[in-house]
C-alpha cells in the first residue's frame, strides 16, 4: 500500500517520509487511532516506503520486487500479528490468508468487521501466548530479501498479560528489526508495553480531505460529501456506512430498547436482557457503539435538522427521538448511561444485572421530561 493511497494525513505522511529519508527509524513504534481514522493502512504504507527499493522523495515506487510483494502482503519480510478465536489455531500465521483478503478488500478494517471475516463474530479474540512465541522465533530468523524485517501487530490491546513475553525482543531487537504496533486505545495496552514504544497518533481525517475523496471515489455531490464528512468527523468507516444508508443489523434491538424504557416495561426489558446475551461480549459492545452514534446524532439534528444524514428507519428513529423534545442534558446522561455499560462489558461485568440496571436508569431519565 502506498501513501497515496490514505485518506489525508498530509502533514503525518510528510513526517513519516522525512524520518525515513533522515535514518530516523525507530525500532518500535506504536501507531495509535481509530481504525476509520486509517491507523493500519499507515502502518502497512511506512513498512512499504522503508522496504522500497526505488524509493521516491513522496512515496513507495509501486513497482519493485518489494513494493509488488506488500501490494499482495505477501513479501517475506513482512509479518502480521492479529487477534483471533481459540478455535481458529495456535498462532495467527493459520489465518493469514484471510487476513490478506479482509484487508486487501478493506484496509480501513475494524475488529468486529475481522471476526464476521473470520467466522468468528460471537467469539472472543485473543494474541495468546503461543503467538507471542511465534513471533519471537519469526524474528529471530534473519531476513530474506529486504535491509528490515517488519512486525505489524494489529491491536495489542489483546495481548493481555502474555505481552510480557514480547518486552524483551521489543527493547532489544535483532538487528534491522522494525516493530509496528496499531492500537485504538493505549489505556488497554500493557504499560510495560507502551514504555518501550515511540507513539505515532493518528488523528481523525480532515473534513476536506474526507470530503474530497467521497467525490472522487463515489461521485457524491460537493453538497452531499461535506454533510456526510461533518458528521463522520474525520472516521472514513462511519462515512462508507452513511454513504451507503446501510441499516444495521442492531436497528431494531436499539429501537426496542429505549420503547421500553420510554414506556417504563421492567417485565419487556428481562426478556430483552436475554436477547442481548446472546450478541456474546463483542456483539453486545458493536450494539452499544452504534446506538451511542444514533444517539449523538439525535443531538445534532436537534440543532440542525438538515444534519440528519441516517437514512430509512434509522433516519426516522433520529427525526422521532429529537421529536420527542428531551433536553440537551437529558440525551447526554442518556449517552452517559451507554458510555457505561461499555465500560462495564469490558470488564466483563454480569450482562442481564448490568442491563437491567441500565434500562431503569434510562427510564427515569426519561421520566423526568414526562413530569
């Protein structure tokens, strides 16, 4: 993948190439961003640029032996380390062909989308330790055709406690050994981790820079790409699903959820607890995400009708919530309670009590309008 290729990030890529150009490589680095905000594909186009061999002042050539191989993922020098279900093996290389393929066909990846790729949706991903001596032995080999051999370890966050066996290969590398670590959220990567690593943030994707490339890439109007980069705010994963007006597979669970606790039914919300734990812990937290995105557009739109880009039943769940004529302060304690089962279902709290809790704190919330 070439630089070219990423959605904005102008200044980033700049600093990136100049560090490479300069000798400035260091030896672990830790690229940390949303997935939509392109994080991955930046790591994979610096790993591309380092092994170039006709290396450009702005870019990767494209067209040696090396950049043809990254193009593909497949050149030798280059590794990938990844979550995966205990049911898919030992160590992530099992899985590499379908890791090529979910992110050739979409190099603005998420973990969710991963796992439906994997066949693995309603299971939990995990780095375990036999990956982390996968990796050490990979490593340790020299490399094959490239001046640098590169690990990419797509999010560390699910390494867990097994990441310390990596501390020492991170801080001491054999020679020419690069280490790329893509994180959404440093506070769930091991600090020991963290300590040894130099940190690259990637930022949301300028507005202009998002709009500019869903008018040349799906020929949206000037009118109808600004409207959908604003309310994306700089994630390239939230425009494709606005662009497309794809309904998500959640719609009707959200909308159900807060009928009940719009109309206070404590015997509706337990049968719906029971629903809800069987998403499994990575479905119910892609549920909680998307209704926190519905819910935060209800704040918008309630300013700003014509910001309202959720189209069919999602766009008449927005327009009917903003209808409903709560207060500023009551959707953000509303978003609140979201943001804190979130919390909660990292931690693996107890699902039907953490729901059961949540719906009648919602409910009264929402009760505070009605009297």
């Amino acid at each position: 993948m070439k630089f070219s290729q990423i959605i904005g990030h102008r200044t980033l890529k700049d600093k990136l190439r100049g560090n490479v150009i300069a000798g400035r490589i260091p030896h672990a680095q830790l690229f940390l961003g949303k997935s939509g905000h392109g994080a991955l594909p930046l790591a994979v186009a610096y790993a591309q640029f380092i092994s170039c061999k006709n290396r450009l002042d702005h870019d990767s050539c494209g067209e040696c032996s090396s950049c043809r191989k990254y193009e593909t993922l497949a050149h030798p020098d280059l590794h990938f380390s990844f979550p995966f279900s205990a049911d898919k093996g030992k160590i992530a290389s099992e899985n590499l062909e379908t890791w090529r393929k979910s992110f050739l066909s979409n190099p603005y990846i998420d973990y969710n989308s991963w796992m439906r790729d994997l066949g693995a949706e309603k299971k939990q991903g995990n780095i375990p330790i036999a990956e982390c001596r996968d990796i050490i032995k990979s490593l340790s080999l020299m490399a094959f055709e490239s001046e640098y051999k590169v690990l990419i370890l797509w999010l560390p966050e699910f390494l867990g406690d097994v990441g310390n066996t990596l501390l020492k290969i991170i801080e001491e590398p054999p020679v020419n050994t690069l280490f790329l670590l893509v994180a959404e959220s440093s506070e769930k990567v091991l600090g020991t981790i963290l300590s040894r690593t130099q940190s690259v943030r990637i930022p949301p994707i300028e507005m202009g820079e998002l709009r500019d490339h869903l008018v040349a890439e799906f020929q949206l109007s000037e009118d109808q790409s600004t409207r959908i980069a604003l309310m994306a705010d700089g994630d390239f994963r939230v425009a494709i699903d606005l662009m497309q007006g794809v309904e998500s597979p959640y719609f009707e669970m959200w909308r159900n959820w807060m009928g009940m606790c719009y109309r206070v039914k404590p015997a509706e919300a337990n049968a719906w607890t029971d629903e809800l734990a069987t998403l499994g812990k990575e479905g119910i937290k892609a549920f909680l995400s998307y209704g926190l995105a519905l819910m935060r557009s209800v704040l918008v739109v309630a300013h700003v009708p014509e910001l309202n880009t959720w189209t069919g039943r999602e766009g008449e769940f927005v327009e009917s919530f903003t209808k409903l004529q709560f207060s500023v302060d009551q959707i953000d304690k509303l978003v609140q309670v979201v943001e804190q089962c979130l919390f909660e279902v990292e931690r693996n709290a107890h699902m039907k009590a953490l729901f059961t809790d949540a719906t009648f704190k919602i409910a009264r919330v929402m009760l505070d309008k009605k009297n």
